[in-house]
C-alpha cells in the first residue's frame, strides 16, 4: 500500500517554502525501499511542521530586521552640565563688537578660523534680540517692532573667539532670492558650524520655516532649532508646543539637531543653555 505523506504546513510564510520532497525514486517491491521512502516522507514532513512552527513563534521584528523602523523620537542627548553653564555664561560676558554689515556675498567678510554660529527666521522672530540677550547688552544689534527691519547680514564677534551672524528675515524680498543668496554664504562658508533656526512656540513651525529646513537638509547643512518668547506661553502650552514641534521635525527633518532649546530676550530663561550648544559646537576650549 503506497505511504501516505502528510502535505507541508499551509502556514508557512513567504520567503520559507517547505522542504519537504518526495523520494524520486523508482518503486520497487522490495519492502524495505518502501519502508525507506516512508520513513523520509515522514521526516520532511515533520521538518515541514517544525520549520512553520519556528517562523511563526518568530518576533515581527524578526522579519523586517533588514527594513529600519522611522525614527519616532529624537535621540537622547545630554544637557549641559551646571559646570559648562556657568563657563559659557562668563564667556558671554566678555566684550562684543559689531564687525560689518553685507547685503550681497562680496561684502561678507573674509573665511577666518573662527567658528561661526547663524541666526536665522522669520520676520520679527526675535533674533536681534536674542544675540543682544546672549552677549548681555541692549544696544548692540538694532531691534525694531516693524517686520523686516534686518535686511543685511550683520556680523558680530565675542572678543577673537566666536563670530555670530544676524541674517535677513524669511520676509525680506522673495522667499526664492532670500533663500539663493543665502544659501550660497551657508554652502560655503568655512567657518559656519551651526545654523539656528527661530521659531516662535505660540505658532508652530510655518510652511516658510519646513521651506527653509528643506533647502539646509538638500545641501547636508546642520541646524538647530531655538523656539523664542518662550515666556509668553504657560509651561503647559509651552510643553505641548514644543512636543508638537519636536514630533513634526522627527518626521520631515533630516539635518536637525536632536535638542529643540526653549528662550526668552525678556526673561533671560534658557539663555546660558543656548551659550553653552553654540560653545560645544562650534568646538570652543575654554
């Protein structure tokens, strides 16, 4: 009587066909050929099963162990220590000095050594403001009520050790000539170490702030977001703001980095640990 093979398990998944054959063999009368061709039936059979029950106890992950998950928070990163706070607060104290002011790339000053930092973002975001509370003094960059009041780069250096870079609001002329001139200087400039990108929390991130991060993301160029007038909001809408923020740029940004920092002009809140990332990046020993 012919041996009855028990079918390979239904269940097993794609990418593991079963492995059970049947013995090509020809039949012969001889018992024992049978015997023997039953026997491996029964083997593969049992391997089929066995082999269906492994993937299946398998962990999903398990499966798609070649296919990375999307990132769904930023990775932890560590604040600045009360140490590296209180150094960068004296640094920032030392003398600050207006250096030049550039409405085209030819009148920028020349590359130096000198690490430099950028501010930049919307019209009226606060970002004279935000240099004149970092270097401790009201009148060394020029504020103004009115949107689009900055519409040069003004640079500014503390003392031979760092230069930061006021820039031209998103508002000023076209979105395309604004972003073609300046992303020029930021594609090529040596010295640049960092990009900071403002955003007020009472608002979001604007389709004018995601255009800009998109430029900086295609030409590979790091940038940092500073939320400001953080003491306008209550610790709660502030802590959901930011959440949204953070969650939006773990989703569409691709050169951010992984801190969103939280500060006030007014209040001076948040101040030294802004000094004290642009001291670590622009890789300051002091």
């Amino acid at each position: 009587m012919e041996a009855q093979v028990t079918p390979p398990s239904r269940r097993i998944q794609r990418g593991f066909p079963a492995t059970s054959k049947l013995d090509s063999r020809p039949r012969t009368e001889n018992a024992s050929a049978t015997t023997t061709t039953t026997s491996k039936s029964k083997v593969a059979a049992t391997t089929a099963s066995s082999t269906s029950t492994t993937v299946q106890d398998q962990p999903k992950d398990a499966k798609s162990e070649k296919f990375p998950r999307k990132l769904e928070a930023f990775p932890f990163v560590p604040g600045a220590t009360t140490g590296e706070l209180a150094k960068a607060h004296r640094f920032f104290l030392s003398p600050a000095e207006f250096v030049k002011s550039a409405t085209r790339l030819q009148m920028i000053p020349e590359n130096t050594a000198i690490p430099e930092v950028a501010f930049i973002g919307r019209s009226n975001i606060g970002k004279s403001s935000l240099i004149n509370g970092l270097v401790n003094r009201n009148g060394l960059v020029k504020t103004s009520s009115k949107p689009g009041h900055t519409r040069m780069m003004n640079f500014f250096k503390i003392g031979d050790k760092l230069s930061l870079v006021d820039m031209p609001g998103y508002g000023w002329k076209s979105r395309d000539e604004w972003g073609g001139m300046i992303l020029e200087y930021l594609q090529n400039r040596k010295n640049l170490r960092r990009i900071y990108i403002l955003v007020d929390p009472s608002h979001g991130l604007k389709e004018s702030d995601m255009q800009i991060m998109k430029l900086l993301d295609s030409s590979g160029l790091s940038y940092q977001v500073i939320l400001t007038k953080i003491d306008r909001l209550s610790k709660t809408k502030y802590g959901v703001s930011k959440a949204e923020i953070e969650a939006q740029l773990v989703k569409d940004a691709i050169c951010c980095f992984p801190m969103v920092l939280g500060v006030s002009s007014r209040t001076k809140d948040g101040l030294d640990e802004l000094r004290a990332a642009i001291i670590k990046a622009g890789q300051l020993s002091l």
